[in-house]
C-alpha cells in the first residue's frame, strides 16, 4: 500500500499580523474615541469639574461642538495604525515562537484528519498553545507595542485636556506643535514622559489575550457562531476583562502624562516625580474611588471598540493570502 502523504498547512506569513493590525487600529479609532476624551477628561479632573461621564458629553458638545468628542485624534488615528500593527503583528509572531519552542505540541500517533480552510478553527500552528501562552505572547506584544504607544498617548491626552474652544487660547495647536514644544523643553525624555507606566499597564495584556483564547475556544467548542461572530464576542467580552483589571493602572498614567512639565514649557509646576507619587495623589483625592474615575465611558467603550477591532484583524487575517 502506498504511504499516505500527510498534508501539513504552511504556516501563515508573519506580514499577515502587521497588515491586519492597521485595520483593526482604524476600526477602534472610528467606533471608540469619543469614549475615550470622555474617560481622559474625567481621570484628570475633579468631581467639580464634571459630575459623571453624561455631564462631561454635554458640556463638551455644548462647548466645543461634537469635534470636541474628537479632540486629540489625529495622533491615535496615525499611531493606533502603527501601534495595532506592530502589537498584533509582533503578538502573531511572540504566539508562533511559544509554540514551537516553549509550549510543545503533545506526540500525535494517529492525527485526526480536519479540513483545510476552516475559519472557525484557530491556526494550526498555534492551536495547542494554552491560554497562558497566549497572555504571555500578550505581555511580550503589549512590551514591543509601548515604545510607540507611549509617545502617541502622551501627545493624545496633552490635547485632550484643553479645554478652549478657541485655538488661540491653547498650549498646543495640535499633535505636531505639541511634539515641537515637548521636545524642545524636555528632549526625547519629555516626548517620553511616562514610558514606564505604559509598559507596567500594557503588561495587563495577558488577561486580555489569555481571556481572547479562553472565550474563543468556548464559543468555537459550543456555539454554530460564525468565524467574525466569534471574533466579535470574544473580542468585547475579553477586552473588558482587561479594562476591570488594568483600569487603575491606567489611571496613574494619565495623571503622569498630563502633570505639568515645567521648565521653558512654561505650563505649570510638576507634581509627580515617579508613578507611587502619582498613585499616591489619586488616592489622597478620592480614595479607592480615584482608581476608578472615568471607568464607566471606558468599559461602554471597550466592547464595541475593541469587538469591532477584533473582527476587523481577524478577517483580515483570513483573508490575506
């Protein structure tokens, strides 16, 4: 009897993540940034300011006019499409290398044959990995992704926090002025102030991700849901697991980009001279609270911002060659 060839899919190109991410990090911008001027703005404020995520929306639309909700968006627009790019891309490739040289695939005597193509099957040169290879890819992506990441949600939250609707009264006249001035007070330290708190919030990522799989795997195991039904549940439900764990890290490093730097910027007196400061503050004004401040626009905004960013990489991924 003639032996019986065993066909092995050829595993997926390592462009494939980096192109995808591009659109996913479109699709979050489009859906998810007025959450995100609302959560912002409610973190690095008090309660005199803004009673609630509601109060913050009027007075900004009544104030600013609906681009207000969308202040600040020119730099995740360009920077989540190199960000999402390079942390799903750089994931792709972390998931790859657990598998084969971390997490090995159990002896397989007898495989069973499946079909080729199979959108609702996870790849099969990843499919063995656990979860918590997946939240370690996580961790290892969410690392690579803060170098540009830090820079871009400095600039973000710096104009989201001005206040005028009148251009002239403002700091900053937008993203490039902002780096400009930055730089020219602080240097490439002041264009990254606050690195280390985005790489301690975007070590969270391995709940994100660990949880994607967990998620994924349920749906694929007991549902008929489609391959994008899939792609759209598991990514908002696992995206607010990451928000319940990760919030009041994120917190702290939004009050460590927006305190003021001082020197030739000439925009006030630093308050914070490392992250326990900073976490200290929040605290000292509104108690366990404080870590929570803002959370109810983020947590509206990480489903449907996050499912849609998720469908958006994943069928992208199917469909590239």
């Amino acid at each position: 009897m003639a032996a019986v060839e065993k066909q092995v899919p050829a595993p997926a190109g390592n462009y494939k993540g980096f192109v995808a991410g591009v659109f996913s990090g479109i699709a979050k911008l489009t859906v998810g940034h007025p959450f995100d001027t609302v959560k912002v703005r409610l973190q690095t404020t008090d309660a005199s300011r803004f009673n609630g995520p509601l109060q913050c929306v009027v007075q900004t639309v009544r104030h600013e006019g609906v681009r207000g909700l969308y202040k600040g968006a020119t730099p995740p627009l360009v920077g989540w499409m190199f960000m999402d790019s390079l942390m799903l891309g750089s994931l792709t490739i972390y998931r790859r290398l657990l598998a084969e040289h971390v997490f090995l695939p159990p002896p397989v005597p007898t495989p069973t044959p499946t079909p080729l193509n199979n959108p609702r099957e996870p790849n099969p040169a990843i499919s063995h990995l656990p979860s918590v290879g997946h939240g370690i890819a996580g961790i290892l992506a969410g690392s690579t992704v803060s170098f540009i990441a830090a820079p871009v949600e400095h600039v973000k939250a710096r104009l989201q926090i001005q206040y005028s609707a009148h251009k002239a009264e403002r700091l900053y006249s937008g993203p490039v002025d902002c780096v400009r001035k930055i730089y020219g007070a602080h240097g490439v330290r002041g264009v990254y102030k606050g690195l280390a708190a985005t790489l301690l919030f975007r070590a969270f990522f391995f709940f994100w991700w660990g949880s994607y799989d967990v998620f994924s795997r349920l749906l694929r195991e007991r549902t008929n849901l489609s391959a994008p039904a899939v792609n759209f549940w598991a990514g908002g439900v696992s995206a607010q697991v990451f928000w319940l764990t990760s919030y009041p890290s994120d917190v702290v490093k939004q009050r460590i980009m927006t305190d003021p730097m001082g020197g030739k910027l000439n925009d006030g007196t630093p308050r914070f001279r490392n992250w326990k400061e900073a976490a200290q503050a929040v605290y000292r004004e509104g108690g366990v609270k404080g870590y929570w401040r803002g959370f109810v626009p983020c947590f509206l905004r990480a489903f449907p911002a996050n499912a849609m960013a998720l469908v958006a990489f994943e069928g992208v991924m199917r469909t590239l060659p």
